[in-house]
C-alpha cells in the first residue's frame, strides 16, 4: 500500500463534511454534548479507507473530552507551547487540545470494527492573526504536534463562520498540502 505521505487528492463526503461544520457550529455556540469538555474548538480523528494514491474519507469521529489541563499532559503542553507557540489572543494554558487517550483507544477500536483507518486528525482555527487573517493553515506550533506521526493534519477555518474552509497537510507541513473535493452524495 502506498505511504500516506504519497496521497494526491482525498474525497470527503458532504455529509462528512456537514458532520465536521456542524461540530465546530455546536461548540462556537456553546452548547455541550454530556461529558463534553467546555470550550469553542472542535476537534477529531477523521477516518476511512486508501486506494493507492486516494483517501476516501468515511468517519468523523469528534472528540469530547480535553486533557489539556491534567498531568501529565499539562506540563507537557505547557512545555511545547513555550518553545513553539506565538502570542496570540488565546492564553497558551488554553491552546493546545490534547484528546483522552481513552478516548483514541475508542475511535481506533470502531476503526478496526468498521475496517477503516486513520487518515487523520482535524481542528479549528477561529481566530485571526496579523498576517494570517484567514488561518486555514498549520501554524508551527500544529507541525510540531503532527511531526512523525504519519497522518495528515485537516485544519478547518471558522474565521468567517459563513465561509468555513478545510485543507489537508501531511503531518501538518504546510508545503504537503493535498487537495480535498467535497463529494456530493447520491440521493
């Protein structure tokens, strides 16, 4: 099978599609699903199947609980957001999502049920910066957390809430990026 790393295009569903938007919606507004950790990003693990040089994405399996403030992912984080992150709007005790390793250990578990694979994780960026109004790119902080781990990154912009983007960077490089076509379904 051909390395992740040598995808040229990969097809996302609309409904897939829709399912990311409508996670990132939810949590833009506040409204929390159970056990849900507080907070406006939207975060998780998208799935599915490779044939030779094409991702076909399948799952969006969103992630609820950030560990982000407990040990021993607190002192970790807080040590890769000094030496990588930049100042921004955001404190840096409150960037840097950390999904439950439980919680992976799940959406791999319905992976191997449903015979699809991890193409990759995807996150939010609803903040602009000076230079980057429109943040559908990894930051260096997002290649640094994506470096070596052989799957692609899917940075979903919400910037302009009415104009939301999605792009895909193997291990969150902003020179591998591959195109995604949003794929509509037959009715």
């Amino acid at each position: 099978m051909t390395s992740l790393a040598q995808i040229n295009r990969i097809i996302l569903p609309d409904s897939n599609w829709q399912e990311i938007l409508a996670h990132g919606k939810r949590k833009l507004a506040g409204d929390y699903l159970p056990g849900e950790s507080k907070g406006k990003r939207a975060y998780g693990i998208i799935a599915g199947s490779q044939n030779e040089n094409l991702l076909e994405v399948a799952r969006i399996l969103p992630g609820k609980k950030n560990v982000r403030s407990e040990e021993p992912y607190k002192t970790y984080m807080d040590r890769i957001m000094a030496q990588h992150a930049v100042p921004a709007k955001t404190p840096l005790s409150q960037r840097g999502w950390v999904i439950d390793p439980l919680e992976v250990k799940e959406c791999y578990d319905i992976c191997d049920r449903e015979n699809l694979m991890v193409l990759g994780t995807y996150h939010m960026h609803i903040v602009p910066w000076e230079g980057d109004p429109i943040r559908d790119t990894p930051t260096h902080l997002d290649t640094v957390l994506a470096r070596n781990s052989c799957l692609f990154q899917f940075i979903i912009s919400m910037v302009d809430i009415t104009n939301p983007i999605i792009r895909a960077f193997y291990e969150g490089q902003n020179e591998k990026e591959t195109p995604i076509f949003i794929q509509a379904e037959n009715s």
